[in-house]
C-alpha cells in the first residue's frame, strides 16, 4: 500500500499499462479491506485510511478529500483516540497519539482549504496533540522500515522530522480555534472583531518566531514551506469584502496573497514537495483575492502585485497540465487576469463579461472552492462594485 501510493503521487507510472495502474490504485486504496478485518487493532485501521488519505490528498478530487478527512475522524472518535492520556512509558501510546495527531492536522487542513466547520470541535478532545520532547530519549528523525533492506541509501534522502511535525500541529491548533470562533460567532463575510484579530496575529507571530521553522531546508521541512503555511493562515485571518476594502485589513490580505503565490512558486521551482490538491485550492484562494481587491478599489494593478500574479499563472498552468479538473481554477484566473486590468473604466466589468465569469463559478462550484473564494468571484460577476473613490 506504501508502495502503490508513492508510485502514484510521484508519477512513476506514466508509461504504465492501464491494468499496472488499476492495481496500483487498488493497491492504494487497500484501507476497506483493513477496516473489514476484524482482526486488525483499531490503531492499525486508523493508519490504513491515513494512508488513503495521502492518496486523495495528492488526487484531483475536493470531495474525496472532504470525505475521508471527515470520516478518518469519526473513526478516530468512534474509538476514543481523542480521549487519550500521554504515557512516555507506553509505545503504544505514543503511536496512538500520532495517529490521532495526524488524523487532527489533516481534518484541519482540509477544513482552513474549504472554509467548512471542522469534523470534531477542540472542546470536545482531551487527547494532547503529538509534541517532541527530548527527554523521553525519542529519535527526532522517524524510522523508514520499508528501506531497512538497503544496504546503502541514497544521499539525498530526506527522513521526516518529527519536530517539524510538531511544529505543524501547533499552527492547525492557531487556525482550528480561528475557525471554531467564526463558525461560533457567524463571522463569515464580516469584519473580524479587532481583539480576536489582534489575538490570532500575535499567535501567528509567536509560531513563525519559534526556531523551529529554520532547522531544516528540504521538501516538506523547508523553511520556505512553513513560511508558506504562515501566509495561508494570515490570508484566512482577513475576512475582505467591499466596506472593507481599504482598510488595513484588506491590504494585509492583499500582502498575504501575494506572499502564498510567490512562496510556493519558489517550492516549486526547487521540485522537493509533491503537487497536493488542497494547494491548488489555496493558491486559487490567494489568487482571486487579489484580484478581488484589485477590482473593488478600482485601482491598476499594484506593482509589487505583478510578480505574485505571474508566479501564480504559472503554478496553475503546471496543475492543469498534471490534473483536467485543475483547467478550471486556471481558466479562471487567467479570465480575472485578462478582464479586470482591461475594465473601461477601471473595476466595471460588462454584463457579457460577468455572465462568462459565472458560467466558469459553476465548474469551480462543482470541483469545489473554498466559500470566501466563491462569495467573492459571486459578487464580481453579479454585481458593479463602489461607485465612490476613495480619497
């Protein structure tokens, strides 16, 4: 299963028979017949469908990610992983405790990409989320069984760094109690209260400050992709929209936007990560923001903006090439961006322009965007934005 999954996500089968690839992707999505044994321990199923879950992870399907992340936790649930108690004492314990920590980050992660409740609120959890801690003598570098048969291993091989996991629960905590306060307070589309934004940023700060994040230079352990999940949380602290458009609040979106586009065009660059389906719907997120911002103050494009609108251009064309459902995020950006620089006068757009627009918001609908990205391109093509000018 381990096997089938990196071959499929590293696209080391693209000169594969059609029945090589059916068994592999059978082979990957081995966890049913895991969850049907009765035989295998609660701990050995949750792994089974985590390792799905890297699967629809690096998959061109919303919605299966959606799905497994929700029901990875209610399994997880089902069977008290989230009414753990740490025991250093008790490897088991310890492994439980992971496994829980992962199934959380990933239910996180999906649910900051959608803008969706999360699966189980932090009030309802005990379990403490997976932190390194030296004292127990624990290795900071996890164990690979699956290469133990090799008598050399190659130079470049990057093992996962458990600190650095650590390091990620911490900020899927910062934004599960963000979402948890929008869902709580019905804050979507409205301006966020000053104290909880002050309170947030100040969180985000602490955890970009902390050492951790320049430990470490390859693939997922890279400085530069911790940096890019900092703006991504920054961007979804900025809740935009046409009363708000030039407060501080909508320039530090547009500064966060734009910091995404441009961090994950240089990750890309370097070829050290995966391509995971949830970063086209966050760079989409970033992109239409931007020009969202752009259009509502009817303003020419900013010039420190040009540069995150081509990097950005270019991660979706190199998703569109790889995944057919990623043409659609494309086409729509590459709309945004031929259509709203071009607007006579600036920022209004014409009827035929908004209806093409619309027509390409039910595609992303059905693939799925996140709801503050769909609120947005809804209000640009069905309604002018601000007449006044701001002085």
């Amino acid at each position: 299963m381990i096997f089938a999954i990196g071959s499929l996500i590293e696209s080391k089968i693209d000169n594969a028979s059609f029945p090589q690839y059916q068994n592999l992707k059978s082979r990957a999505q081995a966890e049913q017949s895991i969850l049907a044994d009765s035989t295998s321990t609660p701990l050995v199923r949750l792994q089974a469908m985590l390792l799905s879950a890297m699967f629809a992870l690096h998959a061109e399907s919303t919605w299966r990610i959606a799905h497994i992340s929700g029901a990875i936790m209610k399994f997880a649930s089902l069977h008290r992983f989230h009414r753990l108690k740490r025991d250093p004492s008790d490897p088991s314990n310890l492994i439980s405790i992971r496994a829980w920590s992962c199934a959380y980050v990933l239910d996180r992660a999906a649910s900051s990409a959608l803008g969706t409740p999360v699966s189980l609120p932090d009030m309802y959890i005990s379990t403490p989320l997976y932190e390194f801690d030296e004292r127990i003598m624990e290795s900071p570098c996890s164990n690979l069984p699956w290469t133990e048969h090799r008598d050399t291993l190659d130079k470049d091989v990057s093992y996962p760094d458990l600190r650095t996991f650590s390091y990620i629960c911490k900020i899927r905590t910062i934004q599960s109690f963000f979402m948890h306060m929008i869902e709580k307070d019905e804050l979507e589309g409205k301006p966020v209260p000053l104290d909880l934004e002050i309170h947030m940023l100040r969180e985000l700060r602490e955890w970009e400050n902390d050492e951790t994040i320049r430990k470490h230079s390859r693939g997922y352990q890279n400085p530069l992709w911790l940096q890019h999940i900092g703006h991504l949380t920054r961007l979804s602290f900025c809740f935009v929209n046409k009363a708000n458009i030039f407060s501080t609040n909508a320039d530090n979106a547009l500064q966060a936007s734009c910091a995404a586009c441009t961090s994950f065009r240089c990750l890309q660059k370097k070829k050290q990560i995966a391509q995971p389906w949830l970063a086209v719907l966050s760079q989409f997120r970033a992109a239409v923001t931007l020009w969202y911002i752009i259009w509502a103050r009817m303003t020419p494009v900013p010039q420190h903006a040009n540069d995150a609108i081509r990097d950005c251009s270019a991660v979706l064309a190199i998703f569109a090439d790889r995944w057919p459902k990623a043409e659609h995020y494309r086409d729509c950006f590459e709309w945004l961006a031929s259509t709203i620089p071009r607007s006579q006068p600036q920022g209004q757009l014409s009827a035929e322009a908004r209806q093409g627009l619309a027509s390409l918001l039910v595609k992303l609908e059905e693939s799925g965007i996140h709801r503050t990205t769909s609120r947005m391109l809804h209000e640009i093509c069905e309604t002018g934005p601000r007449t006044e000018v701001h002085t």
